[in-house]
C-alpha cells in the first residue's frame, strides 16, 4: 500500500512546532533572542519554500532540517573573519619552544580547594561568566561538546567541521577556561 | 619509534581533552603517559582538568533537564510576523 503523502499545514505551525524548535535552537546557541530569530526565520524560510516539500518527511523533521541551516549560516557568520576573537594562546605556536607553554599561562596549584564546591553557587556563576567570556564560537562548540553531551560527528555534521578543527576549538576552550576559573576563582 | 611517542605540552594537554570526553585513541593515552614522566605541569594540568570537568558534569546535568519553551506573547507575536510574511 502506498505511504500517505504529508501536507503542509502552515496555520498550526507555531502551536504545533514553535517550542520545540525554540528549544531546538536554545541548546546549540545559548541565546534566547537569537533562538527566537532563528525560529522566525525557520518558518519564514519553510513558507518561501513550501512548495518543494515533497511530503516524504514529517513537517516537524523538515522545519528542523531548515533550522540547522540557520544554526550553520549562524556559526559561519561568527567565525568569519570580521567577527572573529581568537581565545589568548597557552602556548608558543613557532620556534625551538613550539608546544611548550607561555610561562605566564603555565597552570598554578589552586588555593581554593574546597570539596563542596558543586553546591557553590557563587562558583556556578563564576564558570557561567568564564563560559560566556569565550570568543563566541568557541562557547558554542564548547557547549554542544561539553554542556549538551553531543557526540563529535553530530556536531561536525551540524556545524560543518571537521574533527580535528572541533577538537582545537575544545582544547583552547578549555585551556582558557581552566585559567578563567583559576584567575577568579582558585586563586582569587 | 621513541620519536614517534614524544609529544609537546600542547600536544599533551589536548589528548588530555579528549580523553576527557573519553575519545582519547590507546595511542594518544600511551604518549600521554610517557609525556607525564617528564612533565609535571601538564600532569597539574590534568589533575586540574579533572576538576574542571567535574563541574562541567553538574552544569551539563542543569541544563539538560530544561526545557525551554516560548512565552505566550512571544507566539502570539509570531503568528503575527507569520502571517504578515505570508500576505
């Protein structure tokens, strides 16, 4: 028997879709404006283009194949070169001490070493800020990797990059990170 | 083949993130080994890493327990922008 065609139903599109979508964007960006702007233009997008719907996919599985669009010509637009901020280098990247650490960025033992401190709120607020300080396609590579658990391919494929690009993105994160905590918080 | 398992501290501490997220190769564990004999900043570095990802944990468990959802006014404001885009 053939499979029933899916119609588009554009009328119920918000009620039906709005919020997963929203929440959809809210995961990869971090940004509830921005989320609502990619949402927007998801369904502007999927109106423009409702007629090369071709009813083999669920109207919710193609607004979202839109949207991810949206989340890739976001992240190219944050990594092109006007707007790009580079993450302050850990280590020398030329000469006999390539690899080697910046003595200045060379990791110092942590004062502050108390044990409860995932119940700190204050620590809590400190990493968000630490987070939220990094260039902002490294926060978002960083996030999906390391706060929604996604697995490298997924964001390779959603981002469109490569393995390799992904993984020096997390370690410069992650080296900034670690000395934003120390600098604000172990230390301080 | 020594040559081959020498790494720098830059080289170190990013196999010390991947294997964070436990996506470091046998290989890259076993060069990471040896750099530690060797290198007591980027053994503090891990222990430190360690930590951070300790936290990192507890963040990621706030945030993927919520959900987000748009606010009534917000839909009400879309249905409008959508339906102006549609005339």
């Amino acid at each position: 028997m053939p499979q029933e065609k899916i119609t588009l139903d554009p009328d119920k599109w918000i009620d039906n879709y709005a919020d997963y979508l929203f929440n959809y964007a809210v995961v990869r960006v971090n940004d509830g404006d921005l989320s609502k702007d990619l949402v927007q233009e998801t369904f502007f997008a999927g109106l423009k283009s409702a007629k090369n719907f071709q009813g083999k996919a669920s109207e919710r599985t193609w607004l979202i194949s839109i949207l991810k669009r949206k989340v890739i010509d976001h992240y190219r637009k944050i990594n092109s070169k006007k707007g790009q901020a580079e993450v302050r280098m850990s280590f020398y990247d030329d000469g006999e001490n390539e690899g080697s650490w910046i003595e200045e960025r060379v990791p110092q033992s942590w004062d502050n070493a108390s044990e409860k401190e995932i119940e700190n709120q204050e620590l809590k607020k400190q990493l968000e800020t630490c987070i939220n300080n990094l260039p902002e396609k490294y926060a978002l590579v960083f996030r999906m990797k390391t706060i929604q658990e996604f697995e490298t391919e997924e964001i390779c494929k959603e981002l469109d990059i490569t393995a390799s690009n992904l993984w020096v993105i997390i370690h410069r994160a992650r080296t900034q990170l670690r000395k934003c905590m120390e600098d604000n918080w172990f230390n301080n | 083949m020594l040559k081959k398992l020498q790494i720098t501290c830059n080289q170190a501490t990013t196999i010390c993130d991947k294997s964070q997220y436990k996506e470091a190769s046998f290989f890259e564990k076993l060069k990471l080994t040896l750099h530690f004999l060797g290198c007591k900043i980027c053994r503090l570095y891990t222990r430190q890493n360690n930590r951070m990802s300790g936290l990192y944990k507890d963040k990621s468990i706030a945030c993927k327990n919520k959900i987000n959802y748009l606010s009534q006014t917000d839909k009400e404001v879309l249905k409008q922008q959508v339906k102006e885009f549609k005339e």
